[in-house]
RNA sequence: CGGAGUGUAGUACAGCGGUAGUAUACGCGAUUCGGGUUCGUGAGACCCGGGUUCGAUUCCCGGCACUCCGACCA
C-alpha cells in the first residue's frame, strides 16, 4: 500500500501490544475474541473499541480501498462534524428522541442542546444549499469517514454493532430521478468491487430491502455470516437476495425470484445504498434552477459502509482455530518474518532479509523477539499476516528461506529473490 | 427498553461468614531453543454503597458494569 503515513516495516520486539491465549469472558463473538487476542483492538466499554496499531492497520488498508472505489466514481471527500444543530434536525422532524432514538445528545454551557450525528443528510444537505444554484451544478456526490454516534440499545457481537464507529457516507446530488438512478447504479458497481476488494465479495449479496420512508427499496450489501443479525432470502444463481423484511410473494414477483431457488441465511449488513430522493432537499431548501429557470428540488441518494463492522466481517470468514487469516489486500502487513532460535548466523541473516524487504517496499512485521519457536509459530498463526517468512537452523544451511501460507498452510522454500518478487506481485 | 446470568491479580478461573488459591502473563536466577520448555523465586486481586453479623469478598437490598435472549436498529 502507498498510502501516506505508513510505517512499512516493523519489529515486533518495538510492538507494544501482546497476544492473549485466553478469549476475553465478556466477548462471545469469534470477531471480538481473535481482535481482541491478538492485539488489534481494545474494548473500552461495551460497543466502543479501541483500534490498537495493528487494528489500524488493517482499517486503514479497508478505509483506503473505500476511498479509492469512492474516489472512482468521482466522490469528493470532505469532512463534516460530530456536533450537530437541535434546529437543523427539527426541520426535517429527525431530532425528537420519539422519532430517533439512537441519538446521544448533550449541551453547551449555555444549556444549547446539541447532538452527536449518526448520520449526516441534514448537514451536508444544508451545506449544499452554499454551492447548488444551477443544473450546471449537478449531478455529484460527496463522501468522509468519519465517526458515527449511536445510542444503541444493545451493543453486541463485537465490531458487529457498536456506538461510536466510523462510517463512509457518500451523498449523491442530481438533478431528477433518471439522473439519479444512473449514479446509483454506479456508485452500486463501486460497493461490489469493494467488497470483493475486501475479500468477501463472493459471500456478499446485493439485497433488497426496505426503503424506508424514502423508496421502495434500499439496496443492502449482506454478506453471508452466522455473526449476523439478519435474515436474507437468497439466490445464488442470480447473486441477488431479499432481506426478511420485505420478503413478501408480492415483492419475490415484482423482482422475478422463484421461492423455490432461495435460501434462508443469516447475514451482516455490510453495506446500505439509499435512495433518498426529495425528503431532505425539499425540507431543508436545496433547490436549483433547472434549464428553464424553474427552482427545483434536489434528486439525493446516501451510501453508506462502516470499515469496523467490515473488518469484524472479515475476521468471521476468515479464521480458524489458531486465529485470523486475512486476505492479502487487507491484511495489517504483507510478510512475517519468524527467526527462531539465538543464534547469531539466523540473527544476521533475519535482519538482512528484513532490511531487504523493507527496502523493497514489502510491508513486514519482524518478529525478532526472544521467544521459542512454538510461542512465535502460535502468535503468527493469531496475527494472520498472509505469508510467513522462517529462517531457523534448518533454514540456515540451504540458504533457502521457509515461506508458509497462512490460509492454506502450503509451506515452500524460495530464494529471497524468488520471495520478493512474489510478494511484490500481491 | 423487557428477561436471564456474571462481577475475585494484567488475563482466565477456583474458593470461603474469620482478609483468599491455581493457571497464565510479569520481575529475577537457572534450564531449554522448529509448535506456547522445565524448575526455583518474587510481586500482584475480592465492582461500588447500604443492611444483617462480634466479624461480609462470601448472606440480603440497591446501584453500576459486562454478557446472552428478545424488542429496537428511521
């Protein structure tokens, strides 16, 4: 990964977490007991995780891959606030604690009430209202990261559902409904090669559901899991699925699925595209003047995808007993490099493989730690980093080094030539 | 928000109406070195408040926290 900020090489001695060999007793879930085991993230209270360095890693690598589809279809990122206006949300009836619950709220000194934002429609709407004026100005979208506050009732299931997240949304601007279907048709696309991206494409199904006040139907991404929360109705020949929720004769008609070709299955909502239409431009005021002068409102769509809950995904498909194995794009770093034993000859040799890697641009975690040989093998089979790196004694003499695959548990003996040109090749 | 359960050392557990033990992690000394070596040694804990009692970590009440089931998830 090029991305700015990263540090591509690192010792695991200099590493200031450590693994755990027993799960957490207050975490049931497969995704918070291997995170949280292996150092990649920290509970601080229930639905709120820390994200340690190699937790980052692996959320920044899932942030930066989100950020590249966004950017590709011509999102524009930008940032928006926590804080949130009491009179904003009141315009569009989403500030009473009857009508959203999951807010937390608080106050400023002066007794101003303010909230924290969940989601940011009002906001970005509002803002628009600033640089929207005319067709010409349309169509585009817009997009951040940024932390999400819900006041959930029940946290659970680790990364799963939480109250304070980040979350990319992207808001989609356009001029009419036609113009607006073209975009979300795109922006749809990007969330598909996200997730395959991410690893989890092929267990991913573009779902149906409700459109809540909005449309008739949202478009969810569900990928396949017995960590989810939802029920989905799916068509593996078709690689579309109806969430329960709108799973009615009438709908399964109107989108030409046979009942008997779907299959009942649990499912995490990774991904939720919506089209908003009017609601927010019409109650907040963005309009534009179309070709014939005509003020008009605008056509909105909002995409949203949480990077944690993603991650959390990611770790419930891809582990096994001994830990995590993360698909390469992902994945904290490339290689882990193992020296077992004290000996000098496999030390010099191990610091000499690691700068080379580190020069070449491969991203390594070094474990040159004094510890035995079973300790390193189980640490790194929890960690999960792709490919394994051994130079031990029985290493030494071929000169060959000892490279496992994680996820496949194949174990090959390469030249440091031979090694490098294949972890550069992905 | 309704129901159930659990709070003891950094972590995971045990235990008792008379101030607590094991494993692991940690410090020190040996030993070992290709799948979490072995031994010695040291340090380290009863969620908070109230009640009962001569005495409460233990029993009772309340609170808080965490987990699970359900509801909710615009």
């Amino acid at each position: 990964m090029a991305a700015f900020g990263y540090t591509r090489a690192m010792r695991q001695s200099q590493l200031f977490t450590k693994t755990r060999k027993e799960a957490p007793k207050d975490e049931v879930s497969k995704n918070a007991e291997l995170l949280i085991r292996g150092g990649f993230i920290y509970k601080e209270m229930a639905g709120v995780y820390a994200f340690l360095p190699l937790g980052l890693r692996v959320l920044n690598k899932i942030i930066e891959i989100i950020r590249e589809e966004m950017n590709a279809v011509g999102g524009q990122e930008l940032s928006l606030t926590a804080l949130q206006e009491k009179e904003l949300w009141e315009k569009t009836d989403r500030w009473s604690d009857e009508k959203v619950d999951a807010w937390f709220k608080t106050k400023l000194k002066n007794e101003t009430e303010l909230g924290l934002g969940f989601t940011h429609e009002e906001p970005l709407t509002r803002l628009m209202k600033e640089y929207v004026s005319s067709y010409r100005d349309l169509p585009f979208s817009a997009y951040q990261f940024q932390t999400k506050f819900r006041n959930e009732a029940r946290a659970k299931s680790g990364l799963m559902r939480t109250r304070e997240f980040i979350m990319k949304d992207l808001y989609s601007f356009s001029k009419d409904k036609a113009e607006h279907d073209m975009v979300y048709e795109k922006i749809k696309q990007a969330y598909i090669n996200i997730f395959n991206r991410l690893g989890i494409g092929g267990s991913t199904y573009v779902t149906f559901a409700s459109g809540g006040v909005f449309s008739e139907f949202s478009h969810e991404f569900q990928t396949l899991s017995e960590a989810g929360e939802d029920i989905v109705y799916v068509d593996e020949d078709k690689r579309i699925a109806v969430n329960k929720e709108v799973y009615t004769d009438e709908v399964l008609e109107s989108l030409g699925l046979n009942k008997s070709n779907l299959k009942e299955r649990k499912a995490v909502e990774t991904g939720n595209i919506f089209t908003l239409g009017t609601r927010f431009s019409e109650a907040l005021g963005l309009t534009y003047k179309n070709e014939h002068g005509e003020t008009t409102p605008v056509f909105m769509g909002s995409y949203g995808i949480g990077p944690a809950r993603s991650m959390g995904t990611i770790v419930e498909l891809y582990s096994d007993e001994a830990g995590i194995m993360w698909p390469r794009s992902v994945a904290p770093f490339r290689a882990h490099l193992l020296t077992l034993g004290e000996d000098e000859n496999i030390k010099t040799l191990g610091d000499e493989v690691y700068k080379t890697l580190e020069a070449e641009g491969v991203e390594v975690l070094y474990d040159d730690r004094e510890a035995r040989a079973g300790e390193k093998f189980a640490d790194a089979d929890l960690i999960g980093i792709p490919t394994r790196v051994i130079i031990g004694s029985k290493t030494l003499e071929s000169k060959m080094l000892e490279v496992k695959d994680r996820a496949t548990g194949e174990v090959e003996h390469k030249t440091l030539a031979h090694l490098l040109q294949e972890l550069k090749n992905g």
